[in-house]
C-alpha cells in the first residue's frame, strides 16, 4: 500500500463563474454522478459542471464542492476525524473501531486516502486511483468487522465532532456558502446509504440530520445566502496556496 504526499501548494486557479478553483474530473466523478441520482430518483435534470453554480439560491452538487473549497477544509475534517477515532475512545466498542485502523494502516495514510477520496470525488481531479472499486475493496477486506450499522453509528459520531470543529472555520460567516453542510452531509448520507445496501445492515436516516453537525448554539441558517443572483465568496479570504495531495495509489 503506496501512497504519495506533496509538500508543494495549492494555486488558486479561478474556476468558470468566478468558483475560488477550478473544478477537475477524478476517477470517482462519474460514480458519484450515479450515486447521486439513485439516492434521488425524484431528481431528473442535474448539473454536470465541475464548478459551481455561483448563484447561492441554486443546487450545489457534491462534484461541485472542491470548485467553492480547494483541498484545504478537506484535508481538516479528515484530520480532525481520524483524530477523533483515535483520542475519543469510550467504551470497548471504540477500541474495537480504532483497532480496524489501526490494523490497516497508520493515520496520517487514513487521512490522507480519505481526504484523496472526498477531493477526487467532489471535483478536485484525479488523486485517488482506482476510484469507488478500490475504496469498496478496502472496506470488504480492511474494514469488514466495522462495516455494519454499529460501526456506521461510530464512524458518524466522529464525522459530526469533526465537522463540528471545524465548523467556524470552514461553513460559517459572511462569506461562507450556506449550500455546502447541507451537500456534504447529503453526500455521507448517499455514500452511508450504499454501505448498508452493500453490506446488509439496516440505515438509519436520523443520522444524517444538518443540525446534527453544528455545534450548538449554531444552525445550518447561520451562514446566510447571499443576495439573489450575487455569487458566493467562499473561499474568497483563504491564503493563495494551500498544501497539496498528490495521488493516493491504493493499489499495491
């Protein structure tokens, strides 16, 4: 199991419609696509831009989130993730899960494979090869013991205390596009979604409430839509460069 980690940075290169960076394809785009219309069969007409949509009161789609964010929010919500699984052990069931981890790989290639998938995934080019057949791959030969609903319950238990510290940093304030929390979690929803399709468990959609992933005290309406037809300017303060993946191979 190779993987290859940049030191370089990250240009901003200014997307079509005026997105901070320019939206790429990835191995897993064309998937994600599908997964995205079988969660939501009641969708008929879809936007299969790479860049997003700068209008605020329109859809955003996951393919579409790099084009607002770049790698860095990424790259902090993986880290933040995988730290959790390893410093929030509670009760034997944690250390079971953290185990798995464990096991497969150290967490710096955790977070760093996983940030490759979301990055590759959501419009931020080729970075994790061999796409959704490798990532599926991995959790039937890795993950296998943790791959059931009360592994799912975990693993989403981190996610929001992930999501939620970064929160303030990466989905609220003025200039923060209010579409991108309600996306991201629409897109661990369809991804959690086919897990339990796949492996015979039970989903549970209570899971996957917005709210949920606010600290408290905030809510999903707290960064609010700019005017009608004004384009978002997330990502619009962010530093020029920001660190770099290069591919993940997961294939050795």
């Amino acid at each position: 199991m190779s993987t290859t980690n940049s030191t370089k940075k990250e240009q901003k290169t200014e997307g079509t419609g005026g997105c901070p960076f320019a939206g790429r394809e990835g191995y897993s785009t064309r998937r994600t696509r599908m997964e995205y219309l079988q969660a939501h069969p009641e969708i008929k007409d879809i936007d299969e831009s790479l860049n997003a949509n700068p209008d605020t009161t329109q859809p955003l789609y996951y393919w579409q989130i790099y084009s607002l964010w770049g790698q860095t929010p990424f790259m902090d919500i993986c880290t933040d993730f995988y730290n959790s699984i390893y410093d929030n052990v509670v009760d034997e069931g944690d250390r079971l899960f953290k185990e798995v981890f464990e096991r497969a790989a150290p967490k710096s290639h955790h977070i760093r494979a996983q940030a490759a998938y979301w990055i590759d995934s959501m419009g931020g080019g080729r970075l994790y090869m061999g796409g959704m057949d490798r990532l599926n791959f991995h959790h039937q030969i890795n993950a296998e013991p943790i791959m059931n609903q009360n592994g799912a319950k975990r693993w989403i238990r981190h996610m929001k205390i992930a999501i939620c510290k970064n929160y303030h940093l990466h989905f609220s304030g003025k200039n923060a596009d209010p579409r991108i929390l309600p996306c991201l979690v629409d897109f661990l929803k369809t991804k959690m979604m086919s897990y339990a399709t796949l492996h015979g468990w039970e989903f549970d959609t209570t899971d996957f409430n917005v709210q949920d992933f606010c600290p408290p005290s905030s809510s999903p309406q707290a960064a609010a839509p700019e005017k009608v037809g004004e384009p978002s300017t997330t990502a619009a303060a962010a530093a020029a460069t920001t660190t770099t993946l290069e591919v993940i191979d997961e294939s050795s």
